[in-house]
C-alpha cells in the first residue's frame, strides 16, 4: 500500500474476498453460461500455451499467497481470487489471439 491507498493488485483481492462472502447476488445468466459453455479438454490445448497458463496461474498463485498472508486472509478466498485472475486473463488473451489455443492432431 502506497500513500494509505491500495494498489489495483490489492483492491482485485479485496473485491475477490468480499465476492466469495457475498455469493448470492449473481448474474444468473451468466452463470448458466458458465455451466454450458464448451471448452476444450487439456489434452486438446497445444502443449506450450497449456504450459504458459500453468506458469501464469502458478505465478498468480504466488503473489495471492503472498499477499493473503500479510493481510490474513483466508484460503478459499486465495484459490478464488487466483482462478478468478487467471480466468480472466485467459479469456482476455485468447479474445486478442482470435484463433484456438488447441492444436490439430492426427486424424481429426
């Protein structure tokens, strides 16, 4: 925290905890979406970008870990804010590329 105010890397955490307790006011919607949506199986993605999200999630990981110590913040919170960040990153990502992240196989 600089200045008494809070990085945006903070208030994406902050705004993740308070989700998490506060669950019942959702896009119903979208959430339904969620559920139906498509995706491909992770022997599907192409080797190397699967291995980047690992990496990205791993690294995302960390810094919620890091971060959720010094303020105390509970696990669950940490695993939601992360898949969060890595959830929207990716889709971000994948929007930009405009092409799938699997790769062609023999045979299909």
């Amino acid at each position: 925290m600089v200045e008494g105010k809070l990085s945006k890397f903070e208030r994406a955490r902050l705004l993740a905890i308070k989700d998490h307790f506060n669950s019942d006011n959702y896009d119903e919607e979208f959430y339904k979406l969620l559920h139906t949506t498509v995706i491909p199986g992770l022997l599907e993605l192409d080797e190397r970008i699967r291995r980047a999200i690992v990496k990205f999630t791993t690294e995302v990981w960390g810094q919620q870990l890091k971060m959720s110590r010094a303020l105390n913040i509970d696990d669950t919170s940490i695993v939601l804010g992360a898949i969060t960040e890595a959830l929207l990153q990716g889709y971000e990502v994948g929007r930009k590329r405009r092409r799938p992240l699997t790769t062609k196989r023999e045979g299909r």
